[in-house]
C-alpha cells in the first residue's frame, strides 16, 4: 500500500506524484481540511517552476564509469528526481519564509487579528460559512465552520462595527444551550468601516457538533445583538 504523509501536499500540487500515489494523496485529502488548504498556496508555487525542465540542470557528460544506455537512463531519472524534490523543498521554504516574515512583522507591529494568513481566514475559504447583515447595526458577520471531534471549530469575519466595543460571540443550539466561542475587544477606529476598512477576524470552537447548532449571535457584553448569523 502506498503510505501517505501530509508533507505529500507540495508534491501533490506541483503533480509529481505518480498514479497511486496520487490517488492514495487524493483519498487523503477529502479528510484532511489542513492539506486541502495548503494545496492551492503549493499550486500558485508550481506556475513558478513548471517550465524548469530537470534535463537543463543534469550534469554533462554522463558519469563515464555508467556504461550501459539504461544504466545511463536510470541514474538521469534518479536525478530528475532528485531535482524535483529540490524543487519541491524550495517551494515549501519560500511559503515558510514568507510565513516567518509576515510573523515578524506582525510581532512587530504589535497584535493583529485580522491577518489574511490566520487559521480564521483558512477556514472561512475551505469551512461551510454563512453569513448575515443586520439591519439594525449595519454590521455584517460571517461565520465559517468544521467539525472537530470535540465539537465545531468556528471562524468569525466581522465587518462595519465601531468601537469602543467589548463583543463575544455565542454558539447557540437547537435546545437552547449557548456558548461562548470567543471574546474580544473592538478599538475606537472599528473594523470594516471608513477609516479602518480591515474586517475582525478570530476562530473559536463550541462542544456543539454542526447538527446541533442552530445560529451564532455577536452582541456586545450589555447584552445589545449585533448580529445573528442563522445556521
């Protein structure tokens, strides 16, 4: 049987598995949420590369002491391989090194919640999201949801609140039972609104599974609704 590893994302992307491997990676990927978000970030790398052909980069003349054509055929496949997984290596360190990056500068820069590269901004593009407008507050909430098997992992995009604000968001289930998903605090300048046109983004997990929630509510700590996102 063909053993497959979550490292097997980059090759997957950049189609250098063969057959069974692929098939096996495929099979892989329709449960794993964390490879199959990693999968598009690996295929933007291989329009990189894909016109790199190994042949230009072999070594010429062949190593004298390989006397045989198929000898010969089988160490320059062993080397297309070799320079593939290079390749492969390399895609996966300029993503790392950009990941480093965008973390320092975040460090730097101080706290920042509404970064594209966040675990909320994978799940809302890979996740079931609903979302909702509320009239009343102009504000507009999406939520993006996977199941775990604690519970349901969820994501929140907040846009066009004001601050000073303290806010929570509160999974309720079809029984009635609410929970807090996550807390936080909305700065003067707001979020999703002129002036500060970034939206909120955070992730959270309830012990409600997805077959028992019944819609998710953001109101601030006085008790004043936002938004109320029906699921």
């Amino acid at each position: 049987m063909t053993e497959v590893q979550h490292e097997d994302v980059a090759a997957y992307a950049l189609g250098l598995l063969d057959e069974g491997e692929r098939a096996a990676f495929e099979r892989h990927l329709a449960g794993c949420p964390s490879c199959a978000a990693e999968v598009g970030m690996f295929a933007e790398m291989g329009e990189l590369i894909k016109g790199v052909h190994p042949d230009d980069l072999l070594p010429s003349p062949p190593d004298p002491q390989v006397e045989s054509l198929l000898v010969r055929r089988a160490a320059a496949e062993r080397r297309r391989r070799g320079l593939h997984r290079t390749l492969t290596a390399a895609a996966a360190c300029v993503l790392i090194g950009a990941g480093v990056l965008l973390a320092v500068r975040s460090f730097a820069a101080g706290p920042n919640p509404d970064s594209v590269h966040s675990p909320a901004a994978a799940l809302l593009m890979t996740g079931k999201t609903y979302s909702e407008t509320d009239p009343a507050s102009g504000v507009t909430a999406v939520v993006g949801l996977e199941d775990k098997g604690w519970g349901t992992h969820v994501a929140l995009q907040l846009k066009g609140v004001k601050g000073p604000l303290q806010c929570r968001l509160l999974a309720v289930g079809d029984d009635g039972r609410s929970e807090v998903v996550a807390s936080w605090g909305v700065p003067d300048k707001g979020y999703g609104v002129p002036g500060a046109p970034d939206a909120l983004l955070l992730h959270g997990g309830t012990s409600l599974t997805q077959d028992q929630l019944n819609h998710f509510t953001v109101e601030t700590f006085d008790g004043r609704t936002l938004a109320s996102i029906a699921v």
